[in-house]
C-alpha cells in the first residue's frame, strides 16, 4: 500500500511540476510579445518626434 502511495505522490507532483513549466513557458512568451510591442512603440514615438523636429525646422527656415 505504500508503494501504491508513493507512486500516486509522485504522479501528483510531476503533474505539478508540468502544470508550472506550462505557466513558466507562457509567461515567457508574453514577457517577449510586451517586449517586442514596447520596443515597436518606443520606435514609433521616436518617428514621430523625428518628424516633429523635420517640420519645425522646415518652418523656421521658411521664415527666413
């Protein structure tokens, strides 16, 4: 009987321990989705800044 005991642990633990890769693994994909997304936003803000900065300089030089 302890035998069968044990086996039924270890059935319960190695379920844990395949329940918490799974969450493990996802929570690593979508750290790596928020990152790619902050990565492209921040990207993106910078363009947009760049642009900003092209069309202010645009202008000043036209009111010379």
């Amino acid at each position: 009987m302890k035998n069968r005991q044990r086996g039924v642990a270890l059935l319960m633990v190695l379920f844990i321990l395949a329940l918490m890769m799974i969450l493990a693994s996802a929570m690593t994909e979508r750290t790596a989705v928020m990152y790619q997304h902050t990565a492209v936003t921040l990207d993106n803000l910078q363009a947009r800044w760049y642009a900003l900065a092209a069309e202010n300089m645009a202008a000043a030089l036209l009111q010379r």
